[in-house]
C-alpha cells in the first residue's frame, strides 16, 4: 500500500451518503483507496449494494445501507451501522443531493420541499448525528458537505430551488462549524462545478447529442477545458477528511475548472 503521509486516512471510519453514484462513489472510492473503511448510504439500495462490490479487495473495507436522507432517521442510522460495522465514525460526508431543472414560475410547493429536505434539512440532521456521535466518542472528526459553486453564484435558469438549497448548505457548514469546534469537529464543504456524472446525464429529456453538445458547451466555458469527474472531487475529500487539513474549518473549496472565474 503505498504511504499517503498526512493525507492517509487508515484507521479511519467514514460514512458517504448517496455514494452509490457520481461524486459519492467518486469520494468513496478515494476514500477506500486512502485506507479508509466506508459506509456507502444510499436511497438506491440495489445501487449501493454494487458499488460496494465495486470497491470490495481495497485497503480500507466498504458495507453498503439502504437510507434516505429526507428521513431525519437517516443520519443516526447510518452512524450507528457505521459504528456496528467498524467501531466508530471519524468522518461524515454529506454528499446525497438533487437538482431538477425547474424554472421557479413552473416550481410547485411540493418539489421545492422535496429539494430542500434532501439537499439542506438531510444535509444538516446528518450532521447533528454525526457530531454527537464524534462528541460521545470524544475523538473530534470531519464533516465534509458537498454544496455547489451555486452555493456562490447561479449557474442557469431553472435551479432557482436547488441555488437556495446549497447557498443553505453554505451558511449551515460556517455556522456549524463554529457550533462544534469546541470539540475538535471541523465542518467545511467543497463546492464542485460541472461534473460529469451519472445525475447530471438524468436530469434533462434531451437526446444523448443534444446532452453531449451542451456539455460540450459548457466546457467551453472552463478555463481549464474540461468538465470535471467525480476523482476532482473525490482527491478533494481526502485532503479535507486527513489529518492534512487539521486546521481548517468552515471553509469552502472550489473545485470548478475556475469556472466561477469567468
Ligand atoms: N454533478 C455536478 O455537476 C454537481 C455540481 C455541483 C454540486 N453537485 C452536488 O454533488 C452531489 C452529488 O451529485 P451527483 O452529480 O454525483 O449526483 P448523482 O445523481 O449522479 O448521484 C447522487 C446519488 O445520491 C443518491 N441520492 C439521491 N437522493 C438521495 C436521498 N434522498 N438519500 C440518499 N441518497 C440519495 C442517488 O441515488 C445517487 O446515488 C449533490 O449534492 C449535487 O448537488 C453536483
């Protein structure tokens, strides 16, 4: 195996939710790579059982759950088989989001819920059963939250309820990062751009051209000339789940290509 120095995260245990697919797998994937033993939490129960068989044979070991983050059960479920599993929880990560593409003059009460209670609300009580857990062991840890570059500045007409979400996810990660680092919890956040994932390639009705052209598009528009995968993220989340960044919370990285740079 080889030494990964302050970015090793051996003896750790981790929790990822919605790591079935996408930026979750990608950050587990990373994770188990890094020696970490990963709980794979996902509402596609069947999903995250074959990701876990994906990421089984790595240095750290992976157990998928069936969970649902808009059920505020789900956070200390996923703690406690984290802790069944491996002994403890060290580092949670909110990764589990969604974003249809609904202008806000055709939004109805009941999406802009939904999209809140998965994307702020399941984000947030994931985050209290972590810390709790995290403050009973007495052994500090790491809460990473996936949020968004349009947690900073809208990305196109449609993710008015989505933009509103991760701008909360934003705030949450600051506030409660202040709120827990008296015991040694640090909360920050990472904030992808375009990435290229499963999710992304769902949310539109578009033809697979129609979809290739505007990613085409849309990497355009990227100083660095490519949209991103799951790995840019992913490498990211290790930093901040290592002992590498044992002094930084409440922050946000920009993991964008430097699209928010144009
Ligand atoms: N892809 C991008 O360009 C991009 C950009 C910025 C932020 N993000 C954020 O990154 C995160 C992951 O996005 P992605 O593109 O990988 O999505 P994706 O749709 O490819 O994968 C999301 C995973 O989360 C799971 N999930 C959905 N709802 C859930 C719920 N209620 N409980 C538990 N799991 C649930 C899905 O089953 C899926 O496995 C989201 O929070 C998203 O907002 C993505």
């Amino acid at each position: 195996m080889p030494d990964w120095g302050p970015f090793g995260l051996t003896g750790k245990n981790a929790v990822v939710t919605g790591g079935a697919m996408g930026i979750g797998f990608g950050i587990a994937r990373r994770f188990i790579e890094a020696g970490a033993n990963v709980v794979i939490g996902d509402v596609n129960g069947n999903a995250a059982e074959e990701a876990a068989r994906k990421l089984q044979g790595g240095p750290g070991k992976v157990v998928a759950m069936t969970a649902d983050v808009s059920d505020v059960g789900a956070g200390p479920a996923l703690v406690e088989r984290c802790v069944a599993a491996f002994g403890s929880l060290d580092i949670f990560v909110n990764n589990a989001g969604i974003y249809p593409m609904v202008p806000m003059l055709e939004m109805t009460p009941e999406l802009f819920d939904r999209v809140y209670q998965i994307n702020l609300r399941g984000l947030a009580f994931c985050a209290k059963a972590a810390a709790a857990r995290m403050i009973a062991q007495g052994t500090g840890g790491k809460i990473i939250n996936i949020a968004s570059i349009d947690s900073l500045h809208p990305s196109m007409v449609g993710l008015a309820a989505y933009d509103a979400s991760k701008g909360g996810v934003l705030m949450f990660t600051k506030n409660f990062a202040l709120e827990v680092a008296p015991h040694g919890i640090l909360v920050n956040a990472i904030a992808p751009g375009g990435i290229a994932t499963e999710g992304g390639m769902r949310s539109s009705d578009l033809t697979p051209e129609a979809q290739q052209q505007i990613t085409a598009e849309f990497a355009r528009q990227i100083p660095l000339g490519r949209m991103g995968v799951p790995d840019d993220i992913g490498k990211v989340a290790v930093f901040l789940a290592s002992s590498a960044a044992d002094y930084i919370t409440g922050a946000l990285i920009v993991v964008d290509g430097g699209r928010l740079l144009k």
